[in-house]
C-alpha cells in the first residue's frame, strides 16, 4: 500500500493527524496495534481550546460519553478557589467516546483505519518510509510517531531523551456517579494532586498524578495504588464511597519525557510522542491538536519539517511554561497554599491565569497590579 502519511498510533494524536490530512487531500494510513476501543490512563478534562480543535477538525464526541465544565476550582484543605472560563466550556470526555468520535470523521473522509495490526519495523528506502506490519508493507512519503509517552517511533529515530527529572505518575478510574460540580475540581495535598472530571451525564473520573522517589510504593501504578491514594483525601474518598467503578484502574509514568526534536529523516512526531512535560494544567491534548494540524500543513504545503518544528515550539511555549510554573508551586506546600487562598480571594487573577493557560490572553495580560496582587497574597 502507498500513502503519503503512514501514522503509527491510533489515540486522539494520530487520528487528528488523519482527518487533517485527508481534508488536505493527502492519503493516509493510521496503523494500531491495539483494537478499538481504546483507552488509556488520563484526566479526560478538555479544556476549551481542544474542544474547538475538535470543532474545527469536524469531529462529534457522543453526547453519551461527555459533558461541559465552566472552569476550575482548587481545594486546598479548607480554602477552595474558583476560576472560570472566559468563553465557551470545556468538555469532560471519555477517553472511549473521544476516539470514537475521532474513528467516525476520520473514516467518512477515507482513512485508511487499521487496528489490531502491529507495526514489525520500519525502514528509509529510496526518499520513503516503509512499514512492515502483520498485514503488509506500506510505503509513504512521512512516517509520524503518534505513539504516546513510550513512543517506539521516538525511539527508534533516535529522538529519544527518555525520563528525566522528577518521577511524575498517574493512575485513574471512573464512577457511575452524577458529577456534583460544574469544575473539574483539583484537590491538593503533599507530593499528590487529586484531578475530579465529570465525564458523561451520570459519571465521573477521578485521577491521582503524584511525585514518586526511589523505593516508593506508590512508584509503579497498579495493584492497590488507587486506594492508598484516595485514601490521602478523606473528604473525596467519602464522595464516591458507594458509587459503581465503572472503569479499571489504569496509570502511566514517568510522564515527563523530552526529546532531540519532533523530526527526522523522513519522519515526525506528534502528541505525547512529540515530549510531554505533564498533566497538570490539562492543555496536553489541546496542544496535540493544534501541532497535529500544524505538520499536516507543513507536509501540504511542500515545506521542510523544520518548519513544524518551530510551529511546535511556538504554540507550546505557553504550554511548558505555565506547566512548569505550576509543578514549582505544587512542589512547595507552603507557597502552594497561599497561592490557592490568594486565587480564592481574587477570583478574577484566577479566571486570567486560565485565560493566559490556554494561549487565549498574553503572559503579559496579567499585569503589574495583578502580579503585585498575587505576590501580596502569597507573602502575607
């Protein structure tokens, strides 16, 4: 089979890398060992952003398997903060839902969909890229790694920084239980952040992401980890103490991963295959979205993947930068508190922070007066 974008990696990444390219006229094969439906560890909270990504891609999520928030509110032992949108909502989506969504647009635009077909090897020959997988060999102009935290592709390109820094983890699960709130809540406690996402009209998703060192027993997600976890947040634990699991415990980690660059010879990668710092400020999938559509138009257009490289950079600056600010202030209980109790007393600096979070305002719009603001709250 020929082609001119074989995707390995059928999650949100590569599928919004199919849809952009076939309404660019471009054929395309999507190649997933694993069979749908796919799942995978995550908070299931798309910020709105993503959800107008998702628009513009053509995409609709089942109303079955999401539901809107208008923001976010912390909770911080007894102090609880609340910032909203400044626009429209996000969504909390089921992961299922999301790729379900993604397979159907994809598929009436004519992607090639292949999952349960691994990918054997992959080779350079003669300017192509050839893939030989359990079915057969497909040629194509441009291999891109859609592939997630522990991307083959990545690694075989020889892109590959690995793990570094600190060990982040994450693990969740879902309960068939009204959402309570119109947030995603984030509740707080030392070395672990609970992540509360409504995800469907009668469901909700809970996730840990946590700091883990050398012998933890919380290190590797799985077997009891979940509970030990919850059981860090009493007033949580008592929410959903009843409620049906209506998912089985996944996790994931280390999340941070960095790389070389986001291309090769003949090669590209998006999503978190592309480097993912983490989770925390929830526009991981946003900014998947958008350098999905940015490669897409690089290879239309005919120019060098250099080009992609730096619209990568450029549309996640902000990403780095506020996820980085924040794992800092996570990372410091005291400050992190004031922090909270400074954001829950000044609502408005807290609906700016999401605003500039999303790329929607500049750095820049916070202002002297807000920053002296928030400086006052944090050192009084």
């Amino acid at each position: 089979m020929n082609a001119d974008l074989a995707i390995v990696g059928g999650g949100p990444a590569g599928l919004a890398t199919a849809i952009a390219a076939a309404t660019r006229g471009l054929a395309v094969v999507v190649v997933d060992k694993r069979p749908l439906p796919l799942d995978k560890p995550c908070g299931e909270g798309v910020m709105p952003g993503a959800v107008r990504a998702l628009g513009a891609l053509g995409v609709d999520v089942p109303a079955w398997g999401r539901t809107p928030f208008v923001g976010i509110r912390y909770v911080d032992g007894d102090v609880v903060a609340e910032g909203r949108f400044a626009g429209e909502p996000g969504w909390g989506v089921r992961r299922t839902a999301l790729v379900e969504g993604l397979v159907a647009r994809a598929a009436r635009l004519g992607a090639s969909l292949r999952y349960g077909v691994p990918v054997r090897a992959w080779r350079r020959s003669g300017g192509e890229v050839v893939l030989e997988t359990g079915d057969d060999a497909i040629r194509a102009r441009l291999l891109v790694g859609a592939d997630g935290l522990r991307s083959a592709v990545r690694r075989d390109a020889g892109l590959d920084l690995g793990a570094r820094g600190r060990r982040r983890f994450g693990v969740r699960r879902h309960y068939a239980l009204a959402p309570w709130s119109p947030f995603v809540e984030v509740h707080w406690t030392a070395g672990t952040e609970a992540y509360v996402t409504p995800a469907g009209p009668s469901r909700v998703g809970v996730a840990f992401l946590w700091d883990a060192r050398d012998g933890d027993a919380f290190a590797a997600p799985g077997g009891g980890v979940f509970d030990r976890l919850l059981a860090r947040f009493p007033a949580l634990a008592e929410r959903v103490a009843g409620a049906a699991p209506e998912s089985e415990v996944r996790g994931a980690g280390p999340l941070r991963r960095d790389v070389r660059a986001r291309h090769a010879d003949g090669v590209a990668l998006v999503g978190d295959a592309g480097g993912y710092l983490d989770a925390l400020t929830g526009e991981g999938l946003t900014l998947a979205l958008e350098s999905a559509r940015a490669l897409v138009d690089v290879v239309a257009d005919g120019r060098p993947l250099a080009d992609y490289e730096r619209a990568y950079r450029r549309l996640s600056r902000t990403y780095y930068l506020m996820t980085a600010l924040m794992l800092w202030v996570a990372a410091h209980p005291a400050l992190r508190h004031r922090v909270v109790r400074t954001l829950a007393r000044r609502p408005e600096l807290f609906d700016r922070m999401l605003a500039i979070n999303a790329g929607e305002r500049p750095i820049s719009s916070l202002g002297v007066a807000g920053v002296a603001r928030l400086l006052q709250g944090v050192l009084h």
